[in-house]
C-alpha cells in the first residue's frame, strides 16, 4: 500500500450518489474502513485532497473537511509541507487481534516439519534471477496445466534417476503439493468409477478428509512393524508410503514390498507416497515401488520437506489412463501452479544444486536425528524410538497409555507439542500409548530443551 508516488496511494472507495447519505459521510467512513482493514498501512501517505477529489469527482473542499475530521479522530496525523498520512499509532490498534492469537509452542515437535533456516535462499535467488533474465514473455501467460514441460522434464530425469521410477515429461504432472495431487487423484478416480479406497491406519487425517471430500468411502489397513498389512487389503485402490510411513515411521518390509507387488499385479491400483524419500541416513534409499509397476503404481513427490512446504511444489506420476481425469480435475480447480517457482526448481534440478542442497540436509538432520535419540536415552528412561531410519520424525513409544487430550495440555502448558499417535488413528481412541516426534525444524539444543520438558510432564502425569 505504501507508495512513493507524490499523490499517494491509488484509493478505491465506493461512493454512491445516493440522498440517504451525504458523500462527505460516506467518505468519511470509507477512508476508516480503508485504514481499519489495513488496505491503507499505517505511516501510508494520503493522496493529496486535490487529486483525490479528482479521481472520485468530489470537490476538493469537501476532501479536505473529510480529512480534517479523520486528523482530529487519529485516524491521519499532518506533517507541514510533506502532506498527510496514516497515523504510525494505529498499528499497535490494528495488531492487537493477531497479538491476542495463542503463542506458538517453544519446542514444536511438528511431524515433518523440515528445517525451515536450511532454504537455499542464495540458490534459489541466483535460480529465480537466472529464469527471470532469460524466460520468454511467454512464461507470464496460463501455464500449462500439467506445469511447465522444463519441470515436468528436469523432475523425470531426477526421478529415474534418484528414486529409479519410470518417468517421462508426459506422465509427470506439477501440483500444488502432494496434497492437490492427491485430492486431484480422487477426483480422477470417482470419475473413473471407483468408490472405495483404502489408507494406513494411522496416517494423516487430512488424506483420509480429502478422499471423503471426494466421496470415496475410506477404509484403514492396519500398520505394525514391518508396515502396512496388505494382506488384509479388501479396497481395490490403497495410498501407502512404503519408504517412510507417516507417523509411525515403518519402512514397508521387503516381505510386505512382495505382497504389495503381487496385489498390484492381480490387479489393484496403488498411490505411492514418497513424500520424504529422499531422507535418508544409514543406507542407501530403497528404490520406489512404482519403478516394478509403472501401469498399477500412482508415485506421489514433493519439495515440502526437501525444500520448503511454503512453495506448494508437488508432483504425481501418472499410469496413462488416469491422465485425462487428472488433468479435467485440475482445469476446474485452479488452472496450473505458478510459472516462475516451477522455473526456479527445474533450474536447481538441472544445474546439480538439487542434489548438492539433498546431501547438506542429509548431514543436518543425522546430527538432529542423533540428538533426538540421545536426548531420549537421557531423559526419558522407559520410552522407545523407533521409526528414525528416514525423514524428519520418529515414533516415541510412552511406558503405558496416556490420555490423549491430557498429554497435549499439559504439554502446551510446558511449552511443547508432540502428536499422540492415537490422534492419527481412524477410530481416534481416547488414550495413545505413543507420539509423533518431528525433529526437523529443532536445533540440537531445542530437541534437548523440548525432551527434557516433555519427560517432565510424563512424570507428572
Ligand atoms: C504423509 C505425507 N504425505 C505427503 C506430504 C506432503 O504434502 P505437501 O506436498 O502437500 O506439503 C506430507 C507432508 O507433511 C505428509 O506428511
């Protein structure tokens, strides 16, 4: 809203010429509201009275009366000579609503929350200088739909590359995260005529929401040690993350792999979930599933937890038949992910940086993953980890059962917020007998601050 045009800040306010109410009240208080809602920040300079009587064709004394009374109300304050501006002692008036919002946990042990310092800031802006120096005109119409063919492309090479799933810039589509992806995969599906699905029990919520949302009726596949129990699976579609699940953190047993194989080739349909692969510590990754079924395996990517989950970058990609109903979904949601982040990331992907960027974080968060279970052994006698072979979480398994509600409030009280595993459950009971414990957005000294404050409320529970 700040402006450094000598008339001020562009207005749009809405007179009616109307006898019910004069113009000057009516300028009045569409210039408050304007200051109220924030549309003019505080410290903003007002348009001069002759310009603003010009563009809204009002006369200029009638702009000067409505700004002499918002000057006497606090509203403006005058500086002599360089005009009128929004007062600078609203702003603390204005705050006060977000200042009122609950603070945020001190140690907040977010299931994977990636490190939001580690963004490659000076890599991304050399990515973004570089598109914006030598893009076409063209990359500021609608994108393409599937998104832009550089990153379609440049994500195929680093799939068959790194994650060895058969990719070609034709059957890789750009989302809006995973979670579009995802929702956008329902959609195609219901079109094709499926009606149930199945997910991990327990999983994320929010998955099991959006396939509801999109009228498929959910069923849960219980999840132990080795992984989702597929051998049980009745639904012919099932969402799995075989490397990492969330958020008991099993890694599909290489048992279960077969038996998810021979499901898939007898006929069923499943979406992999690769979310946080690419994290991986103390071997090399196990390649994706989809690479062995590329006709009966959906593979689901994104750069939330490798880059940041602010840039809404995911990816899918797609057995040929469902691309139609993938990208009909799409044209009716939003049209296609923004151009310019698309042609930084295909640029980080293209010149190795990617790929540099992978390796720090890997080294970055072994070192947290170690402090996590340090600080466990430490403080926390009685309690487990397991599940920290990848990703940013491990499951903290508790000496006995807990109730739920009572752990996160004397938790929030101690300045901590885990994720009581029985809250990812689709039966949700009221007791959980272990927690999600996300340590990637944790310093080494936060994750030991967080888990000493944490085995003080297991004690006095
Ligand atoms: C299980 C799982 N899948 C996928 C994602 C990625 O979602 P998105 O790419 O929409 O941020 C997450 C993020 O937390 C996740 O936990």
């Amino acid at each position: 809203m700040r402006s450094t045009s000598p008339l001020g800040p562009e207005l749009l306010l809405a007179l009616v010429g109307s006898r019910s109410r004069p113009l000057r009240a009516q300028l009045e208080s569409g210039l408050r509201e304007a200051i109220r809602e924030g549309r003019l920040a505080p410290g903003a300079r007002m348009p001069s009275s002759r310009a603003l009587a010009a563009d809204l064709g009002l006369s200029r004394s009638l702009v000067v009366q409505a700004y002499e009374q918002l000057l006497a109300e606090g509203y403006l304050t005058a500086r002599r000579g360089a005009g009128t501006f929004v007062a600078h002692a609203l702003r603390q008036r204005l705050d006060e609503p977000r200042a009122a919002a609950p603070a945020a946990p001190r140690y907040d042990f977010f299931p994977g929350a990636p490190d939001l310092a580690a963004f490659p800031r000076a890599r991304w802006l050399r990515a973004l200088r570089d598109v914006l120096r030598t893009a076409p005109p063209s990359i500021f119409a609608y994108p393409d739909v599937r998104g832009l063919p550089e990153l379609r492309f440049a994500l195929a090479d680093y799939l068959r590359r790194a994650r060895a799933v058969i990719a070609s810039g034709e059957s890789v589509m750009v989302s809006s995260g995973a979670t579009q992806a995802l929702a956008l995969l329902a959609r195609a599906l219901v079109q094709l005529g499926h009606r149930e699905i199945a997910v991990e029990d327990p999983c994320l919520p929010a998955h099991r929401a959006l396939f509801a949302a999109a009228g498929l009726r959910v069923v849960g596949v219980a999840v132990d040690e080795q992984g989702a129990q597929v051998e049980k699976l009745s639904a012919p579609v099932l969402l799995c993350a075989p490397a990492h699940q969330l958020p008991t953190g099993v890694v599909l047993s290489p048992r279960r792999r077969g038996a998810l194989l021979a499901w898939v080739r007898q006929g069923g349909l499943l979406i992999e979930d690769d979310y946080d692969a690419e994290l991986r510590y103390d071997r090399r990754p196990l390649a994706a599933l989809q690479g062995l079924a590329p006709d009966r395996v959906i593979y689901v990517g994104s750069a939330s937890k490798t880059l940041s989950p602010a840039l809404r970058i995911g990816w899918v990609v797609l057995p040929e038949q469902l691309r139609a109903p993938f990208i009909q979904a799409r044209l009716v949601d939003d049209l296609g992910s923004a151009a310019l982040p698309q042609l930084a990331l295909a640029h980080l992907l293209e010149h190795a940086e990617y790929d540099r960027h992978l390796r720090a974080l890997r080294r970055r968060y072994r070192l947290r993953r170690a402090a996590l279970a340090d600080a466990v052994a430490r403080h926390l006698s009685g309690c487990s980890l397991s599940g920290a072979d990848a990703g940013l979480h491990a499951l903290l398994h508790l000496p006995g059962a807990v109730d739920a509600e009572e752990l996160l409030f004397s938790c929030e009280q101690a300045g901590v917020r885990v994720y009581p595993l029985s809250m990812h459950l689709i039966e949700q009971p009221p007791s959980t007998d272990a927690v999600a414990l996300g340590y990637g957005n944790l310093t080494a000294s936060e994750i030991e601050l967080g888990i000493r404050a944490l085995a003080g409320v297991l004690a006095r529970l």
